[in-house]
C-alpha cells in the first residue's frame, strides 16, 4: 500500500512540472448544443480542479464565448471577437488529470481551443469606460449574512450547474421561486433578477461588470458579506454579454430564458400591460441595495481573437 501512494505522489508530482503546452485533459468531448427544448436553455459549468468532482468538468450550451472567457479568465468585456461566438454553443465533457490546479485547468482550456478550434489571439491595453459601485448618499441597504465565514466559491471558479429538469415553482411576479441560500442570476426577456447569499462587494461587482457591459469596481469600503436581491429590466435579452453564463464567477449560476420563455417552466400569463415595469440596472442599485454606478474611465487588459473556427476538430 505504501509503495503504491508513492508512486501516485510522484504522478501528481511530474504532472504539475509539465510545460504548459503540454497541459491537456486526458479525455475531451466537444459536441454542437441541441436546439433549446421548449423555448428554455440552460448555460452553465460544473466540476473541475477546487470543485467536488475535480477529475470531470462538464459544461452545457457553452458558447464559444464562454469558453474563452473561462479559459482565460475573462470577463465579457475584455474579450474582442466576432459576433457568432455568442450563438455557437457546444456541450463539454473532459477528464481532468488528478493533481491539476485551478491554474493548469485555465491553461488545459487555452489548450484546447488551439487545438480544436485552431484559436489564435493576442492581448492588448485599452482605455475603457468602466464604473466605480458606491455607496449612495442615504447609505447601504443591504442585510448582512448572519454566517459570515469564507464558504462561498471562489471568484474565477466555474458556475455551478445542477443536473436533471429544472421543477422551480414560477412565481406571481415571473420569476421562479428558489430555495433560499443560492447565489445566482436569472435573465429573461425584459425581466433579470440577482439573489445573492454570503455575496462581497467585490464579488457583486463582477456580477455588475456582466450586466453592465463594462468594468465594475468595488469603491463601496463595504467589508461584510450580504444576502440580497436585485431585481432590474436589462438594458438587453439578447444571448450576448447579458445573456451569458459567468463562467469567470463572482455569480455563482447564470440561468437564461431563450425564444420568449424563461427558465424553470411554462411562461406565465403575464402581458406587458398587466406586469409592472421594472427599474433600470441604476435605479434598482440605489432603490433596492443603497448603491450607485459612477461612470469613469481607465486601462483594461484585452485578448482580441484573431482566428478561430467555428467547427471544431473531431473527437
């Protein structure tokens, strides 16, 4: 038994030595995203080194978006690439090396994407408009979590995905009705809404930075960790930027409604005329959480993707 834990010690050992473009997963299957089944479509991650099954990740209505933006630990923004990234989306399954580290998972990714879709990119620095989220003049409004340990996922770490049919009870406003303590966003045609358990103000944020379109720093001085909603009207529905799964964190699971219908069930009988308007992302912020959005302008590291195929190679 003893020389058989020395050797696996001495694989995980070499492995973490391996030149980065040597880094691959052992086992890749990339195929095409079946079409959306009743109008609904479910984008998001799971497993993967820091996870509870690091050896699998798996992802589902990945676009290619997503995956570099996961690979290089992106945020929308900082990604200049041709539209279609957003609309090509595939399903993942890969075998992830034993011993491998959140940072050799990223470089596996790159990996792939030179290889299957023959990725070539560059970085550049550009000068961006970006917000700083503060505190508004009548102060936080915003409940502090009653456990306040460190438990919450790590920001750069895949969203989580649950398997099987999504069963949520839709509620009288639209939205589905979730068990409380998740971190997530919900998006749907003119309708988004926050939850957010254990949640920094860095960590918010990021989730911002994914709506906004552009940066979000944290300048609130706010140390504590908060359970809050958000509710808001996207300023898009779209399946870009705004209609992205995090794959980057800071939002825990993303959940999308496609073609008119949101997630969780049948669309309920809401007409615009009968719904009650929702605030913009600004009015929502400084209303419901005591924060607002100043706009600024500063340096923002870019990757710009000069060559990628749409088709990937064989499995």
């Amino acid at each position: 038994m003893i020389r058989v834990i020395v050797v696996v010690l001495l694989a995980v050992v070499c492995y973490a030595q391996q030149p980065d473009n040597q880094l691959t997963f052992e086992v890749a299957s990339i195929k095409p995203s079946p079409p959306p089944e009743m109008g609904m479509m479910r984008v998001g991650s799971r497993g993967g080194p820091g996870t509870g099954d690091p050896t699998r990740f798996t992802a589902s209505n990945f676009s290619l978006s997503n995956l570099v933006t996961l690979a290089y630990d992106l945020r929308p923004y900082q990604l200049t690439a041709p539209s279609w990234l957003n609309s090509e989306r595939f399903d993942i399954v890969a075998k992830v090396p034993p011993g491998a580290t959140k940072e050799q998972f990223r470089v596996m990714l790159q990996n792939l994407l030179a290889e299957r879709f023959k990725l070539v990119m560059h970085r550049e620095k550009k000068e961006l408009p970006m917000f700083e989220l503060v505190v508004g003049k009548g102060g936080p409004k915003l409940k502090e979590s009653e456990d306040q340990a460190d438990s919450e996922p790590a920001a750069g770490a895949p969203p989580p995905m649950p398997g099987g049919p999504m069963q949520d009870k839709m509620g009288k406003d639209g939205f589905p009705e979730m068990p409380a303590g998740r971190t997530m966003t919900m998006m749907m045609p003119g309708r988004a809404r926050m939850t957010a358990y254990k949640q920094t103000m860095e960590a918010l944020a990021t989730r911002l930075s994914m709506s906004a379109g552009r940066p979000v720093m944290d300048g609130t001085g706010l140390k504590k960790k908060y359970d809050f909603t958000l509710t808001y009207a996207p300023e898009s529905t779209g399946m870009g930027p705004m209609g992205m799964a995090s794959p980057s964190g800071g939002g825990g699971m993303a959940m999308v409604g496609t073609a008119g219908g949101p997630v969780g069930g049948p669309m309920p009988d809401h007409t615009a005329a009968d719904a009650e308007p929702l605030p913009t992302l600004a009015t929502a912020l400084q209303e419901q959480l005591g924060l607002k959005l100043e706009s600024k302008k500063g340096p923002v590291d870019i990757v710009v993707v000069d060559k990628i195929e749409k088709v990937p190679t064989e499995n």
